[in-house]
C-alpha cells in the first residue's frame, strides 16, 4: 500500500532533549517536506526536499534540521527542543511535475514540556 | 511572500444546499494549487488538484476553479451532505525551482441533517 509513514505518532518530552521524527514513503517520490499545524496558524512549512542531498527551508525553519541521504527517508531532527515547539507535525511527498498531489501522513502530535 | 486567505473561517449549511468555499492569494506565479478535507484529530486527505496552466478541476460532487489573474480559487460542493462536515484547506505551491507551499488556514464545514 502507498503510504507516507510518521513515527512516532505521540512523543511528551521535555526541554533539551534531542529527538527525531521520521518520515518514510514507499513512491519513490522526489519532493519531501515537513510541517507544523497550529491552532489559529493553520499549516506551515518547516522544510522542504526537492531530492536526495536538495533541502531548503521552509517559512518556519528555526530550531529543526532536517536531512535526505535516501530518498525514502526524510527525518525532522529538533536539536534542542523548547516548548513552543508543541505542535502537530506533518510529513509529505509527492513525484515532480505540476499535476502531482501531496500525499501526507497520518501526523506526529509532539508536547514539550 | 505568498499569503494564502480562506473565507469564511466557519460555515454551517443545511443537507442538500450547494456550496462555495473561497482561497485567496496574493503571488500569482503558482504551479498548482490543492485542495483538502481534514476531518478532526486526523491527516489530510487530497481532494483536487488544480495545475497552474488550468481552469478547473472536477471530481464526483467538488469542483474547483482556480484565476490566476485574480488570486483566487473556489471549491465548489453540490448537494452537500452531513459526511462532508470537516475543515477544508487550500495549499499554493509556488513555481520556480524551489517549490514552496503555503497553506490556507481552513474553513470549518458544518452539514446540518
């Protein structure tokens, strides 16, 4: 089955304490990109992968780095998380081309405490 | 900077009226522009895909339309029904070499039965 895989999908941790998000897809898809959804804010882009070793930053990229050494996988690394990065975290992909749809995952909900 | 406006924010419609949701935006070098349903607690779910060199999109009950020129696109829901009730979002990929997207910040459906 096609999908765009997030894991985990719930994380509580606390301030400083480096995690991972990760983020598979099984298209071959060349496009990857990270966002955050908050209340009020809608959904912003974090970061963005055209394709392997081709990242660039989002409208949101401070505190998150990312990296696409295989172009399955596209992992949301927070260094040193703080709270004001509580939020709903969205995976996406989609092949190159104008008439290619976005395929999202299901999301990761992360609190930082 | 793309900026991407969804109104109304909120709608409540009786079963069975015909509706119309707009998404505005101000950078009209777009490559495409999507549409999607989010219901509560859950992932996107792609409904249609609007190229930036097209003027419309049909699937079963939705139409979308998409003027470049004036910045705008509308969803178009027939025959509404109480399974439609979700927030939808617009997403506007801009064209160029690196595709950004932005995202409206949705409008709430209500169905009444």
């Amino acid at each position: 089955e096609a999908q765009v895989t997030q894991n985990p999908r719930y994380l509580i941790t606390v301030t400083g304490k480096k995690l991972t998000v990760t983020c598979s897809q099984n298209m071959n898809h060349e496009y990857m990109s990270w966002y955050r959804q908050d209340p009020g804010l809608g959904l912003r882009q974090i970061y963005y992968s055209m394709n392997v070793e081709v990242t660039d930053k989002g409208d949101v990229p401070e505190g998150y780095k990312v990296s696409r050494k295989e172009k399955r996988n596209f992992p949301l690394i927070l260094e040193s998380p703080s709270p004001n990065q509580t939020s709903l975290y969205f995976c996406a992909s989609r092949m190159t081309g104008s008439n290619q749809p976005q395929h999202f995952g299901d999301g990761t909900r992360l609190s930082i405490l | 900077k793309q900026e991407v406006t969804q109104i109304p924010a909120a709608l409540s419609v009786p079963e069975g009226e015909n509706l119309v949701l707009n998404c505005s935006f101000t950078d009209s070098a777009i490559y495409n522009l999507q549409w999607f349903r989010q219901d509560p607690g859950k992932g996107l779910t792609s409904l249609l895909l609007i190229q930036s060199s097209q003027r419309e999109q049909t699937s079963g009950r939705l139409n979308a339309s998409l003027d470049k020129s004036s910045g705008r696109s509308t969803l178009y829901i027939a025959a509404s029904q109480p399974g439609d009730s979700a927030t939808y979002l617009c997403a506007v990929s801009n064209s160029g070499g690196y595709q950004k997207v932005t995202f409206g910040t949705g409008t709430k459906l209500q169905v009444i039965p």
